[in-house]
C-alpha cells in the first residue's frame, strides 16, 4: 500500500486524542466529574461551532490484557469539522477560558499528553459504549511513513478481517499521528488503534496473535474504556 493510497483512505475530518491526566488534588471519581464540566464549558463557546463530534471515556478495568497498560485518567476524542476549523479553533481567543480551566482539572496542560491524528476507518461497527485504545509506537529502524504503509497497508485489513470472526459488528479504527515539531510534541505514539467489539479478551488474543507474525512495534499499550458522547453535530450522521 503506497503512502498517498493511506492518505486518500483518511477520513477528512482531524481527529484530537487525548489520555487525560487527573490533577493530583482530584480523585477518581471527582476527576471525572470535573471533566465533564471542563467539557461543558468547552462547549458553552462560540468556537465550538468548529467541533463535529467529542467523546470522553473512562477507564475500565482490562481483561487478561497481556499487553503494558496505558496509565490514565481517561481518553478524549474531538473531532474538528475540517483542518480549516481546527486551525480557526486554535485561533479564537476565546480558547484562553478553557486553557485556565484546564490547570484545576489535569496535571498538565492538554497538549502533553493530546495526539493530533487522521483517522482510517476499516470497520464502522455498530454504536457501543465500550472502547479499547492500543497505543503503538514503531520499531526502529522503520521510519513514520513505512509503519504507516505497513500498519494501514497490511495490518489493518487483517485485524478487521480477523475482528469479523469473532464479532461481526465489530468496529476497528487506526488514528495515524501527524507529524509534527519536537518543541510542540504530546503523547509519544505513531498510531492510537481503536476497537469496539463483544469481546475485547477475545479481541486482544487475535491481536498479540498479529502481532507475533511482524517485528513492526516498539512498544504497545492498552486502555479499556467506556465512551460518553458529549456532543455530535447534527450533520454527523
């Protein structure tokens, strides 16, 4: 699979995944109460109008993993309408709210620990509130755009026809990380893969099973969740 073939398949719409951080002065359960309202202010904002959809999901414990798990709070996903309203959400001053309200809700600022993403959707599957995140970074020597081909190209329609067997109305979505400057860099990760299926025990052996049959990761993590949908656009249908 050539790089341009991967970038056409990318759905249009930029992808923001984040793995929140609580502030230490929170916990568990108040910090997901402060995230809502963080949330909700976030979306109290004129510059909202940019966001197609947003989602939090928080953390579940993780069936016979066999994989590192990825140490959270809980995972954010945003999508923006189009690169244009994402810049121009960035841009409007009126962000300057929710960056003071992220110092009494997380650890760090959002951008530590957020991946800007293109999302590459092999299986819609059906709408269940039960998500598991596997963060992947590449082994060396292969460089971002040969993982990429070979994790788009050749991993994942396996893993999605592999998902099939085990659950039909599986859903399977790899979010590529874009390049971007050392000085602005978050969460470290090439691909954030994200799985909804009956199942994720089962989904996790057919996994590490994938795994096994290439040498393209340095490191994996995983996050079982489970996803609210704060809000979605009424032209995301």
């Amino acid at each position: 699979m050539e790089y341009i073939n991967y970038m056409i398949s990318a759905t249009p719409h930029p992808k923001l995944v984040y793995f929140a951080e609580r502030h230490p002065a929170l916990g568990p359960a108040e910090f997901v109460e402060r995230w809502r309202r963080h949330g909700a202010l976030g979306m109290s904002l004129p510059r909202w109008r940019n966001i197609l959809r947003y989602a939090q999901c928080d953390p579940v414990p993780l069936p016979r993993a066999g994989l590192e798990p990825l140490a959270c709070d809980g995972v954010a996903l945003v999508w923006y309408r189009s690169e244009a309203t994402r810049q121009a959400h960035i841009a409007d001053r009126s962000g300057s709210v929710t960056k003071a309200d992220e110092a009494e809700t997380f650890a760090r600022p959002v951008a530590r620990f957020a991946l800007l993403t293109d999302e590459v959707v092999f299986e819609p599957g059906e709408p269940r509130r039960r998500k598991l995140f596997i963060a992947i970074r590449r082994a060396e020597p292969l460089r971002p755009t040969e993982f990429l081909d070979l994790w788009a190209g050749a991993f994942g329609p396996r893993l999605a026809a592999a998902i099939r067997t085990i659950d039909p109305r599986g859903g399977y979505v790899q979010n590529h990380a874009r390049p971007i400057a050392p000085a602005v860099a978050g969460f470290e990760a090439d691909c954030i893969d994200e799985i909804s299926v009956k199942d994720p025990g089962a989904f996790l052996d057919l996994f590490r099973a994938e795994l096994a049959r290439a040498p393209l990761t340095a490191s994996v993590r995983a996050i079982l969740t489970d996803e609210t949908v704060l809000y979605q656009a009424a032209d995301d249908q």
